[in-house]
C-alpha cells in the first residue's frame, strides 16, 4: 500500500513539473491605477490555486465552528 502511495505521488509531482515547464511564457497581470505586473504563468495559476484553496479551508473551517457552537 504504502509503495502505490509514493508512485502516486511521483506520478502527479511528474505531471505538475511538466505542466509548469510548459506554461513559462510571460504574462501581462494588469490591475487598478495602470499597475501592471508581468510574471510566468505558471506563477498566476499557481497563486490562483493556493488562494482559492485557503479561502476553500477558510469556508470549511467557519462552518465547522458555526456547526460545533
């Protein structure tokens, strides 16, 4: 069990390693007061990915609150 685990694990390391290598163009990030930022892509969804995961565990976390109170 514990050897499926890890070829699963290097199985999806392998497929985001490759998804990043393929997504280094540079993009335009364009925000308020003519502030433009130019990054990677891989960047931008990358931090797309990690707010929208905390602010999922955020709503999960409050509503266990909410449920146990």
């Amino acid at each position: 069990m514990r050897i499926s685990i890890w070829i699963l694990r290097i199985v999806i390391f392998l497929l985001l390693v490759s998804f990043a290598a393929k997504n280094t163009e540079i993009v335009s990030v364009n925000y308020y007061l003519g502030f433009e930022w130019q990054v990677p892509m891989i960047i931008v969804l990358l931090a797309c990915f990690v707010l929208g995961t905390a602010f999922g565990f955020l709503a999960c976390a409050i509503k266990k609150v909410k449920k146990q109170s």
